[in-house]
C-alpha cells in the first residue's frame, strides 16, 4: 500500500519548479493557474527570488503547494495510485488539491489567506517557535509546561520520535530552550519563523480560515486524507473543513499519522515536492519505502515504477 505526502513550509528554495516548469507543460499550466488566482507573478518569485520575499509566510505557503501540485500533475497519474493522501500543516492543502477536494486555484487563495492570517495573528517578535532534538512527546510536553510560567509554550509538531517543535511567546521559548537539556532533550534550536505557528496564539487566523472555508465547496477526496489534528483517515468534507480550522491552532500529529497510516498496511510513501518528509517517515517506519519527488528525473523513475 502506498500513501502520497506533501511537505510543509520551510521546503521552500529560491529556483524551485523552475527546471520542472521547462521539462514539463503540465507544471507550467500548474504555476500559471496559480499564478492568475492570486493576480501575483508568484512563480517568477520562486524561480528569481528575493529569498526574503519567498520566505514570507503569505508567499511560502502558495509557493510550496503550487509546487507539490505542480509535481503530482508532471507525474500524470490519479490520485488512487495512493491509498491514502496526508500533508505536513500547509501541505494537507496540497494533499486535498492532489485529491480533487479543492481546486488549484482555490486552494492557492486559500493559502493566501492563510498565510496572511498566521503573519497577522501574532506581532512579529511576540512569538517564537523551537525544535528540540532527543525529545519525544511526553518528554516535550514537560518541558513546554515548565518554561510556560503563565505564558504559552505548547507543542506546535510532533514530528517523529526524537523531534518535537515547540510554539509559543517568545519569553517561554527562550526558557523552554534553556531548560531543554538539563531535563533531558540533546539539543534545542529556536526556528528561524516568522511566528507561533500551531498554537493558541494563532487563534485569530484559525478564525479567518472557518470565515474562508465557509464559501467553499470541498469535494469528498478521491482517497482519505490522514488528518493532522486527529491522524486518523477521513473522507468527509465538512469534516476536513472543520480540520483544516483546527489545524492552525493544533498539534500537528506527524509522528501518529505515519505511524497509523503503517500500521494500516501503508509500506510505501512517496514525498511529492520536497525531500523533508522523507528522513522523518524512516524513524517512525524504518521498514517503509521512501521515495522523494522533487525532479524531473525522479518523476520519469516513479512513473515508470507505478505506471
């Protein structure tokens, strides 16, 4: 059994998509449409950069989607050559497009607002994000409970057995960080992000997302989705509506989903637009294939081997 991946943000490089897009029509189609719904040159910003510009959050998000789609479709296969779809935060967007519950364009907008809503919720500096290495859940939770002290620290992302990423104010990151290893994590590294992702503190963008997602007709997906905040499979679309709500203040359940979708008979998982998802699929299942997609020769070797 095979499931389909897509990476989140922090994938994102200046001169993405830009040798697939001259290898492939269905790239360029795929960047061009992206391009029109959002009335942005988007693609020329991830083919020329400026990196600082890319790496903003209202055009990482867009970005890293419009080239994991951009991917999937230079593939040319459906959807249900996977039996389960799953993406990391943003990339559930790019999962749910791959699946045909959203429109590209659609999807694209979405992400917009997303993104834009994230950057907003918290003033920059306010807020602060810190992965901690040689740390699993139960051993993360304690830290992020004992640098709290009244503020937020929460789990953002529990990523796979010896990675957990911390969000909160910034105050309670700096101390979770200080208290990291003498409580029993190897290493702490604050992100360098924009903003708390994944925690309370972005409360308002979870409220601009239900307002977004109100209009919006989703399909049921062409497979089930493994779901962030619950790491569980479902195909109901005013469920995943409500999820995809949840998602910008919840704990996305990494570790759990690759670990369910294994369990469900999952042995293959292919990685479409990055290669991040990859390293974290092989600790939490050493025994699974993983393929990661992100060129045209990787493409052309993958289609051969599922045509």
């Amino acid at each position: 059994m095979r499931a389909f991946l897509f990476p989140g943000q922090g994938s994102q490089s200046v001169g993405m998509g830009a040798a697939l897009a001259e290898a492939s029509s269905a790239a360029r189609d795929a960047f061009a449409e992206v391009d029109e719904a959002l009335g942005q040159h988007l693609f020329k910003l991830m083919r020329e950069g400026p990196d600082d510009e890319l790496k903003l959050t209202e055009n990482a998000q867009p970005a890293i989607m419009a080239h994991a789609v951009a991917v999937f479709r230079t593939l040319g296969i459906e959807a249900t050559k996977a039996q389960f779809v799953a993406g990391h935060s943003l990339g559930e967007y790019s999962a749910l497009c791959a699946a045909g519950t959203l429109a590209l364009p659609n999807t694209a907008k979405l992400l917009k607002i997303r993104g834009k809503a994230m950057q907003a919720a918290v003033p920059v500096g306010v807020g602060a994000m810190a992965a901690l290495l040689g740390a699993d859940l139960e051993l993360a939770k304690k830290i992020a409970d004992a640098a709290a002290q009244g503020e937020v620290c929460e789990v953002a992302n529990d990523n796979d057995p010896s990675q957990v990423v911390l969000s909160g104010h910034l105050s309670a990151i700096e101390r979770a960080i200080g208290l990291a290893k003498d409580m029993g994590a190897k290493r702490a590294i604050q992100l360098p992000v924009s903003a708390p992702f994944h925690c309370s503190l972005m409360q308002p963008a979870a409220d601009a997302m239900a307002d977004a997602l109100s209009y919006e007709v989703l399909n049921a997906p062409a497979v089930p989705l493994y779901a962030n905040v619950t790491a569980q499979p479902t195909s109901e679309p005013d469920t995943i509506r409500n999820q995809l709500v949840e998602q910008v203040t919840g704990m996305v359940r990494w570790r759990e989903s690759v670990a369910n979708m294994a369990s469900a008979g999952v042995d293959e998982f292919v990685e479409l637009g990055g290669k991040v998802l990859g390293p974290m699929v092989k600790r939490i299942a050493p025994d699974a294939k993983v393929t990661s997609v992100v060129t045209i020769e990787d493409i052309e070797a993958l289609a051969k081997e599922i045509a």
